[in-house]
C-alpha cells in the first residue's frame, strides 16, 4: 500500500514572517492529519524559520532545489548537507520550471538526484512534457526521457526512496488540470517505465503524486485514481485553508 503524499511547493512566495504565518494557520487545520505524509518546501531564507515551528508536528520540510556538489565556489547555490542541517527531509528536483529558466536537464537532474539520495534526502523528482509535444503526441516519450534521464546509475535499493512527481508543463500554474484519466494513465506508463528499469515490485511501491492546478475542489477526484498516490501543490500551497483541505482529500 502506499501512502498518500501531499507536498506544497511554495515558489518564490512567502518572507520569512508571511512563511510562519502560513505554517501557523496550517498547523491548526491540519492538527488531526492521519494516514497521509504532508510535506511544505518553502524557499530557501524561509526553512530554518519554517523548520522550529512543526518540530514534533506532522508536517515534514522539503527544498525546492539543491545543488549536486558538497561545497564549493558555487555562488548561490545551496547543498544537500545545508538543507539537512535546517531540518529538510526532502528536496524537489527537475521542476519544469528550473529546466525552463535556469537550463537544468536530464544529466544535471541525475547528477542532483544521486547527491540528494547519498546524502539521504527524500527527493521528489519531477517529470513532465510542454504542451507542443503533448500535442505532437510526445507525451509518453518525454516522460520516459525524464524518468529513464534521472534514475541513471541509480540503484534499486536507492530509487526506492524517490517521489516522482507527474507534472505536465501546460497544466502548471494555468488552471488546466489533466484530466484524472490522463494523469492516471502517464502514471501507469510511468510504473511501466520503473518496471523495466527496476522491477515490478519497485514500481508498484513508488509514489507517484500528480501536479498541475491542483485544488481543494479536484483533488478528492485525482485521488481516486488507482495510480494517483498524492499531489505536488503550487499556487494552492499557499492558502492554508485551500492546501488543509488538499490534504484531507475524501478517497
Ligand atoms: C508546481 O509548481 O509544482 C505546480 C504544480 O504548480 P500549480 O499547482 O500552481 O499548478
């Protein structure tokens, strides 16, 4: 069985101080919170603020990028032993929106992903095509690409540690969401994919959350999907009372 995950990627968004306002808020509402892991990766200056605050609480911290050397003359640039000394048990790798802006590909993915699982960081590494090829009826392709792009060299024992998180770049931040459906059958080639890579057992155990305009009134719909096993949460992160209900999603 796996167990849902919920993770809320707050972007560039959020002082310090807006930040532990919103972790407040979301303390209350989620107090009862049972059966679902629940992760908030807030930017950067905000995690060593964020981290005291749901110490003891059910709420796990995570990144939303690191970098692939120990140290270094890597001018702002952040590494994997500096997350886990602020308390981050996960970090996101591959968003579409770093391989966008800020030129990361498959190769340095790969390299982040290996540092991220030496270091025992839990990553959750995104996939997902553009609509052009989407449309192009490339989808398949280029989620194969990421995923067989980012697991390279990466042992079984360590992949089994990985979130992978299906994002389709056209249903990021737009309010298209793919329809569960969609979602549920990249999800399934994605197990395909795992299973050739791996193992069957692998890729039935893996979780795979769904991200594009997820919200409180699709989620319990996504949820119900045999493939779905949670959601990586953007712009409705960072409402407390939308990304609350998120989390109690109603199977
Ligand atoms: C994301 O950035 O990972 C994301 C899915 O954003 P949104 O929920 O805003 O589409």
């Amino acid at each position: 069985m796996r167990k849902p995950f919920l993770a809320g990627n707050w972007k560039m968004n959020k002082t310090a101080a807006e930040a532990q306002g919103l972790v407040k808020e979301l303390l209350a509402l989620l107090a009862d919170t049972q059966d679902r892991d629940v992760a908030i990766c807030p930017a950067f200056p905000c995690l060593a603020a964020v981290a005291q605050l749901i110490q003891g609480s059910k709420l796990r911290l995570g990144a939303q990028n690191m970098y692939f050397e120990d140290s270094g003359a890597y001018t702002g640039e952040v590494s994997a032993d500096m997350l886990l000394a602020v308390g981050a048990e996960y970090v996101i790798l591959g968003h579409s929106e770093r391989r966008a802006y800020f030129g990361e590909n498959n190769e340095i993915v790969n390299k982040k992903l290996k540092k991220a699982l030496a270091k025992g960081l839990g990553p959750i590494v995104c996939v997902g095509e553009v609509l052009e090829e989407r449309e192009a009826g490339k989808a398949e392709f280029v989620v194969e690409d990421h995923v067989r792009g980012a697991f390279a060299g990466i042992s079984e024992a360590e992949a089994a540690r990985v979130t992978i998180a299906y994002e389709p770049v056209w249903a990021i931040g737009t309010g298209k969401t793919a329809t569960p459906n969609d979602a549920d059958s990249m999800h399934a080639h994605i197990r395909k994919v795992l299973s050739a890579l791996y193992s069957p057992a692998l890729a039935e155990n893996l979780r795979i959350q769904y991200g594009g305009s997820v919200n409180d009134k699709n989620i319990d719909e996504l949820m119900r999907m045999p493939n779905i096993d949670g959601a990586l949460v953007g712009g409705a992160s960072l409402k407390a009372e939308s990304f609350a209900r998120i989390v109690k999603f109603i199977p």
